[in-house]
C-alpha cells in the first residue's frame, strides 16, 4: 500500500506522515530531506547551486541511501546536518532542476517497491504516485506554518524572517517546470491550521480505514 502525502513548508505533513508509518508499521519516506542531502553535498563540495550541470553530474556520482528516517550520502548518515537555514535557502532552487527530480523520484520509487509506505512531498501525490492508494494534500496558513517553524528552534531566524522564507519557498515550490505543488483531482485536501497533530491524525486515518 502507498500513502502520498503532499503539502507546502511547514504545513505539519512530516509529522503526520511519520506518526502514520509508525502506527500502522509502514516505511516512511521524507523526499525533501532526499534534496536536502544532495544540496548539502553540493554546499561541501563548493558547487553553486545555480550550476545546474554540475548539481547533476554531483547527484549521478554520489550514493544516496535511506533507511529507517536515516538519509546517507556516500555511507555517511547526514540526518543530523539536513535543517539548517542554509540548506533551507538552496534546497527547494536545487529540487527546481528536472533532472534532479528524476533522480530523486525514481529512487523514492525503488525504495517503495514492495513495500506498505507513507511517502510525502511535494509532487508525491501528482508525480510519483498519481495511482496511490490513498493521496492526501496537508495544508495550513502562512502564519500557522511560520509559528510552528519557529517553535522547532532549528532556525536562527526572526519569526518574520521565516514567514517571508516560506513565501518565498511556496513562489518556487508552486512555480516549478515539474513537480510543481499543486492540488491534484481526487486529492483529499485538509487544513490544519486548526488542528493538534492528533487531530491532523484521527481524520487521516479515518479515510485510510
């Protein structure tokens, strides 16, 4: 079974996710920090995110693995250095390359392949997954997300400062060539501005059972 959930920064879709795989003991796949490994392999080796061609000869030539919510770039686990504002800034331009998205997707594909998963993403529901089982879109207000982004105390940033970020990300995110964020037909749609991550939970898993 495949669980597609989509959603823009900060909208709770992670945390969800993660809750939903352990509950059910389903493997969970997070594709954001997939990019965000790549974008901190390209900042190591000094590659400027804007050189796309050099951005993909890095990603074609470096092992990228995943396993159990831990991501490995060349055999080292990188988990820990993914969420910084740093990364934040150049990950979602990278994830804009197409055939990074390719190699990406493909990946989060063979590590579905056989598996009961919750994968989540930007393009899960639209792009990798269109045939999901259960597709879901995890939504929340620009202030919601700023507030419970500031709250995690990962960013050095003012609360201000990390709302106009996720504007700015939400600009890039929706205006992608592909894999754009975007509501697909026949997604079920829900907003959490509102809501406890429990309560997020009960009406998701009402759907899936």
């Amino acid at each position: 079974m495949v669980i597609a959930i989509d959603g823009p920064a900060g909208s709770g879709k992670s945390t969800i996710a993660k809750l939903i795989a352990e509950r059910k003991n389903f493997t969970y796949i997070n594709s954001g920090k997939l990019y965000r490994a790549i974008t901190l392999g390209c900042l190591r080796s000094k590659i400027d995110i804007k050189n796309s061609e050099k951005v993909i000869e890095f990603a074609k030539n470096t092992q990228i693995s995943y396993d159990k919510d831990q991501v490995y770039l060349d055999g080292e686990d990188v988990t820990p250095f993914l969420h910084t504002d740093e990364i934040d800034r150049n990950s979602s331009p990278l994830s804009s390359i197409v055939p990074i998205r390719h190699i990406i997707n493909d990946l989060i594909r063979s590590l579905s392949q056989g598996r009961d998963v919750v994968v989540e993403g930007r393009d899960m529901t639209t792009v990798v997954f269109p045939d999901a089982d259960y597709r879901f879109y995890i939504d929340a207000s620009v202030d919601a997300r700023a507030k419970r982004r500031y709250d995690q105390g990962v960013s050095a940033l003012s609360l201000t400062e990390i709302k106009d970020a996720i504007l700015q990300r939400d600009a890039i995110d929706k205006n992608k060539v592909e894999g754009s964020l975007k509501i697909a037909q026949g997604v079920e749609y829900l907003d959490t501005s509102d809501l406890t991550i429990i309560e997020v939970y009960d009406k998701l898993i009402d759907k899936i059972d």
